[in-house]
C-alpha cells in the first residue's frame, strides 16, 4: 500500500445498525476504511454505533468510538420523554427539548453544535472529517471551525422523505405535523448548498440533491455502497421455506411501501394459499399497514421480527423463495442488495435508485412500477412458480453485487475523495507521509 494513511473523524448523529441505513453504513465503511490502514474515530451520538474490531500491523485498534451523548429523547421505551432536572448540561440541551416539545426533531442541529464543540477542542486529531447526513448549522465554517476539512454524506435529501409522508397525509393536523417535524430539513437545504464536497451513493440521489437541495453538480460525487458479501452469501444448507417473502420495511413509512406488499399478499394468497410474508422490522399496531393486514384477514400470514443478530437477518433473507423490495423511493437500496447478495431472488420496485442497484427486469431481478399492488402480485406469482428462473435470477443478482456493490469498493472510492478534499482546503499543504503499518511490515522484510 503506497497511500498515506489518514486520522478521520466519522460523524453520526444515528447509529443503530439494525434500524436504518446510516447505522448499517457507518458500520461496514469505517471497518473497510480500518481495513485499508487508515485510523478512524466513529463520534456518534445515541443509538450509538455497532462497531468491528480492526486492529493494525502493531495490533493496536484501528477503529475506535467516542460516545457524543445527546439527551436521547426518543428512546425506547419513554419516547418524548422529558428529561430530569440534572440531566441538562447546557443550553444545546434546552434546544433540544424545546424543539421537541414543539413537535420538531432537534438531533441534526444539537448533534452538528455538539460535535464542533468536540472537534474545535481537538484541532489537529485529525486530516478530515467525514460527516453523515448530520447536515447541521454547526458544520459549516470549513477546516477553520472543524479543525479538518469536511467530507459529507449525503444518502438522499429528506425533504423526499417529508413529501411522500404530506402526499399520505389524511388530515390538514397530521400535515401540520409532518411540516413541523420535517422543519430540519430547511437547515439541510442551506448547509448543503455550502458545503465543498459532497458524497453520495447513487446516481439518482446525485440528481435529487441538485433538484431538491440546490447543490451544484460539480460538488457531488457518486461513491456506490453495498452487501457485507462474507456475511451476506448462499449457503445451500439453509433451508428453503415454501412460499416465504422477505422484506425489510418500517411499518407505517409511506416511502417503504409495505402497505402494498401487503395487498399484493393477498392476491398472492388467492392463488398460493401458503404464501406468507416475514418483515425486518417494528410492527405498527395501529396505521395503514396494521388495517390493511386486518382487512384481507392476513394476521397469520404475515409476522414481523426485529432486534435479530447479523446471522439470524442473513438466515432469514437465505430462508425465503423471493425478496421484495416495495418502496416508493430509495437513495441507494442496502436490502435489495444484500437479498442479491445471499443469492434469493429479487422482485423490486422501480422507485429512486432501486433499478441502479437491482439491475435490468428479468436479468438481474423482477422489476415492478411503485405502488401497484396487482404488479407485485404478479411477480411474486411468478417467481414463487418458477425454480429455474429463481436460481438464475439468484445467481445473476449475486454475480452483479460482487462485481458493483461492496464496502470494500466504496471504501477506496471515500478514501480518494478525502484525499481531494484535504489538497483542496485552503491552505493545504503536503502532510508528512505517514506509513500504514503494511508499508512498515514491507519496509522491515525488506532489511532483514
């Protein structure tokens, strides 16, 4: 390895790696950065980050997490709740609650005035700082405020998110209060378009960050994600469960689209009596996907699971005859792509950037317009049917993954970007070169 190695902050005011994907993405990619022999400091605030053990040629870590607590106001099992007294340690605390109390969400704010504070008081830790769609006020300001010039991540723009939940919005209150929650996504809009170098993960995000955000396209780049192919691979000696489906979805989020799927089970059902849908997720009690599960009777068909470990989601995902993705809108897709991964086939909708990860209709997947039930139906029929053209979808889905969408590869891809960033910030000069611990092994082999 030739490369200088890098000291990188890694932001994220989210961490949970089993419920969303900025979790899932700050996991894989800080690994394969440790991996490459770079040092990376994952600062995040709660659910804080699950984080692998990488550890360097001198067997010291490579990968470490330093915990930037906010005042976790909506954890599991007292969500806005408010806080005691004693909890409050400054005024960043007060608009936390505030804001809440209010009916909006606080966390990119608090958490990017948090975390320049942190980084201020560390100057020269670290060559750059790699935010993750924090997109906060307290961000912007260049290598002067933070310390390290900024990289930032951008997955998609929520202001997506805010028009799909207004769109099924069936109240002018509950639009009212979709409008206040979302009211971060103005600040997200303003720093975006200030910021020198952005990250995506997706051709079409690219174009929905300079169509919703207003960045301009010369500052974005396209670095494709993708599957843990070790951990997400076939292994024929799962076994296969007749007539399961496997999706990964929120309940009630409009832009995942289960409310569909579960239409599309029953006209399935008609037709394949034991056809039966597992869902990665928390089940809603209430809401559209709980009504429509009670009106066409499917409460036995259809079973929810959550909080399982890494190789329980691969078994699973192996366990199913077809995977299914039903949003309306993705920026990237990690399900789709790591159901491709374990070789289950794949029938997906065309929403986001969904096509760019599945790959063409009746080559790499099945794929269906958003928001049509009967057309899901119709796929899932014919894959449920059809066993050679499960196992040659299978295949052709894992073989593209492999060749496109792995961490690996996008870890190279971010680390050249931060390299353009750091000779891009004012005032940038050469830093010494710094030797990864494969280069000293080398350097040592060769004196002996």
């Amino acid at each position: 390895m030739t490369a200088e190695s890098l000291r990188i902050a890694l932001l994220t005011y989210k961490g949970n790696p089993f419920c969303g994907g900025q979790g899932v993405y700050v996991r894989h990619l800080s690994r394969e950065l440790a991996r490459l022999g770079h040092r990376v400091e994952v600062i995040g605030a709660q659910p804080y980050p699950v984080l692998d053990e990488v550890l360097d040629g001198s067997g010291a870590a490579g990968l470490s997490l330093t915990e930037l607590p906010s005042l976790d106001l909506y954890r599991s099992p007292d969500p806005f709740r408010t806080p005691k007294r004693d909890e409050y340690r400054d005024w960043v605390d007060g608009v936390e609650v505030g804001t809440m109390w209010t009916g909006g969400f606080p966390e990119p704010l608090t958490f990017s005035l948090r975390a320049r504070r942190h980084l201020r008081a560390r100057r020269g830790d670290f060559d750059v700082v790699h935010d993750n769609q924090t997109l906060g006020y307290g961000l912007l300001g260049g290598p002067d405020a933070l310390g390290a010039p900024l990289v930032t991540t951008i997955h998609h723009p929520i202001t997506v998110d805010r028009q799909l939940e207004l769109d099924a919005a069936e109240s002018w209150k509950r639009r009212m209060s979709v409008r206040r929650w979302y009211a971060f996504t103005r600040m997200q809009k303003r720093v975006a378009r200030r910021l020198p170098s952005v990250l995506t993960v997706s051709g079409t995000s690219r174009d929905e960050i300079v169509q919703h955000l207003g960045v301009r396209e010369s500052r974005i780049s396209v670095v494709h994600i993708g599957a843990d192919t070790d951990l997400f691979s076939p292994n024929p000696a799962v076994p296969v469960v007749a007539g399961r489906i496997v999706t990964t979805s929120s309940a009630d989020v409009p832009l995942k689209g289960l409310v569909y799927l579960v239409e599309a089970l029953a006209k399935v059902r008609a037709e394949q009596p034991g056809a039966h849908l597992v869902v990665v997720g928390k089940r809603a009690e209430d809401g559209p996907v709980a009504q429509a599960i009670e009106r066409y009777g499917l409460e036995d068909a259809v079973q929810f699971v959550k909080g399982i470990s890494d190789q329980e989601l691969v078994d699973l995902v192996r366990s199913a005859q077809v995977a299914c993705v039903p949003s309306l809108y993705e920026g990237f897709s990690l399900p789709a792509a790591e159901a491709m991964a374990t070789g289950t086939p794949l029938v997906a909708t065309t929403g986001g950037a969904i096509p760019e990860v599945a790959g063409p209709d009746g080559e790499t997947c099945l794929a269906v317009p958003t928001g049509d039930p009967g057309a899901l139906a119709a796929a899932l029929l014919r894959l449920l049917g059809d066993e050679d053209l499960r196992a040659r979808l299978g295949a052709a889905g894992r073989a593209r993954v492999l060749a496109r969408f792995t961490w690996a590869r996008a870890a190279q891809g971010t680390a050249e970007l931060y390299r353009a960033a750091i000779d891009a910030a004012p005032g940038a000069s050469v830093r010494p070169h710094q030797k990864t611990p494969q280069e000293t092994s080398q350097e040592s082999r060769a004196t002996c």
